[in-house]
C-alpha cells in the first residue's frame, strides 16, 4: 500500500494505470447496470475520463 501511494505521488506509470484501468473498467460497469439512472448518465464520463488518463500515464517514467 506504501509502494502504491509513493508511486501516486511520485507519478510513477504502474500506480496512476491502476487508477486509469480502475475508472475504465468502473465506467463499463456503470454503463451496463439498469437500476441507477445517474450512474448510467455519467458512465460514459467516467470511461473517457479513464481512456484519457491511461493514455497520458502511458508516458510517464516507470
């Protein structure tokens, strides 16, 4: 957990992909529920917001 957070801070590439694949895979989550209506609004949101950021992360230092 230390290690993840020092990677957060320091931005390091293997802790902010988590974060990005984490909000990528919860946007498809909200996407594909039926009972939330404002989770289904914001899902694709969420998803792009996480496409966006994995790309950007994609070049930071390892």
């Amino acid at each position: 957990m230390t290690q993840f957070l020092s990677g957060l801070a320091r931005f390091r590439r293997g802790s902010w992909e988590m974060v990005a694949s984490i909000l990528i895979a919860l946007g498809v989550v909200m996407l594909m529920q039926p009972f939330i209506l404002w989770a289904y609004t914001y899902s694709f949101i969420v998803t792009l917001t996480g496409t966006v950021m994995f790309i950007i992360v994609s070049h930071f230092p390892d």
